[in-house]
C-alpha cells in the first residue's frame, strides 16, 4: 500500500531532493500550492493523507487547522532554521523537523518513524 503524502508548497519550486524521493513507487504524492485556511483544510480532508510536509513557514497555517483535522495525520516541517526544531511542536499530534540539508536515508528514516 502505497503512503499518501501531502506535500504543502508556496512557491513551484520542490526542492530537488524531494521529486526524487517521493518519485518511488512507495508514495502517492499530492504537491499542492495552499494560501488560506479554507483551502488547506478542504485539501486534507478530502485527500485525508498518511503524512503532511511542508516548509516551517507553514506552521501558523498547521497550528489554525490542527483542531479540524484527523490527530493521526504526522506533520514533517522543513527548513534550514536550527532552533526550529523545538518550536515546531504541536501538542497531540506527531511531528518532526528536518533542518536543510539532510541527506537521503535521514528522510526516508524519519518518513518511516511517522507514518
């Protein structure tokens, strides 16, 4: 069974280490440029994926609809911020940070432990 991942982005550019990662048969990906509260959360809803990503930038919009969704869904933030890591927390729910640049098998890892 093929794992569901919601891939947040606000910009058309993926980091490169990500197409390919996500471009192996073990992943159902969705990359989906979301700008409000509505549209992100009708996107998780409707889709209701294994595991959400998304840049730290992300987090207050995560933080807005976190009551409204599914608490079994893990949230993995990315950015190359090193105090991130204790910040990016939300209470109830599974989450991690990945600090750029992180190699292949630290990813696959992580992706592993949340879903």
């Amino acid at each position: 069974m093929k794992t569901k991942v919601l891939l947040l982005r606000d910009s058309d550019v993926v980091p490169q280490i990500f197409v390919t990662i996500l471009a192996s048969p073990d992943y159902e990906v969705y990359q989906i440029n979301v700008k409000d509260f509505d549209e992100l959360l009708m996107c998780i809803i409707t889709l209701q994926p294994d595991l959400i990503m998304c840049e730290d930038s992300f987090q207050p919009l995560i933080l807005l609809i976190d009551s409204k969704i599914n608490k079994r869904i893990p949230v993995l933030f990315f950015g190359r911020s090193e105090l991130a890591t204790s910040q990016l927390q939300i209470v109830n729910r599974s989450t991690a940070y990945l600090a750029s640049p992180f190699k292949f098998e630290v990813f696959k890892a992580m992706v592993a432990l949340l879903v």
